[in-house]
C-alpha cells in the first residue's frame, strides 16, 4: 500500500520534511515514488503542498499517515482564513 508521510532531511536538531508517496513497507529513507511538498516546522510552520498531485495519489488508494493528515488540515484552515482577514 503507498503512504503518504514524511521523509527527513536537514541538518542534526534543524529538520525539514518532504511531503512524498512512498511504499508504507519502505523505511523512512527509502525510496520515494513522488515528492509532493514540504514541511518546514522551525520557520512558522511553513507547509508547501501540490494539491493536484496529493488528490491524485489518494484517488489511487494512497493513505496519509496521521501527522501528514493533519498537517493538511492545518494548511487548509490557514488557507480558508486568509481572503477573509485579506
């Protein structure tokens, strides 16, 4: 089955993430079939996403782990609020 998680990267105590599809029987640091965004948590959360390219994985029967789940959320109630304080 292909997960949709985190894969990390940055420096020791300075992480950045990539949002990718992997196979959920790969480690963490394996082989990724599609990089689909980025996450980085020490620079106010900043969460980049290819929406096209998450809605297709999950039509395919992609699951997103818990963390990335939520953290699709978080950007999608950050993007519903922004035109109304803009």
């Amino acid at each position: 089955m292909v997960k949709i998680r985190l894969f990390r990267t940055g420096a020791i105590k300075r992480p950045t993430y990539r949002i990718v599809a992997m196979d959920e029987r790969n480690r963490r640091q394996s082989r990724v079939l599609e990089q689909l965004g980025t996450y980085d948590p020490r620079s106010g959360a900043v969460i980049q996403v290819d929406e096209a390219a998450v809605q297709k994985w999950i039509g395919q029967g992609a699951q997103p782990s818990d963390t990335v789940r939520s953290l699709l959320k978080r950007r999608k109630k950050a993007l519903a609020a922004a035109p109304a304080s803009a």
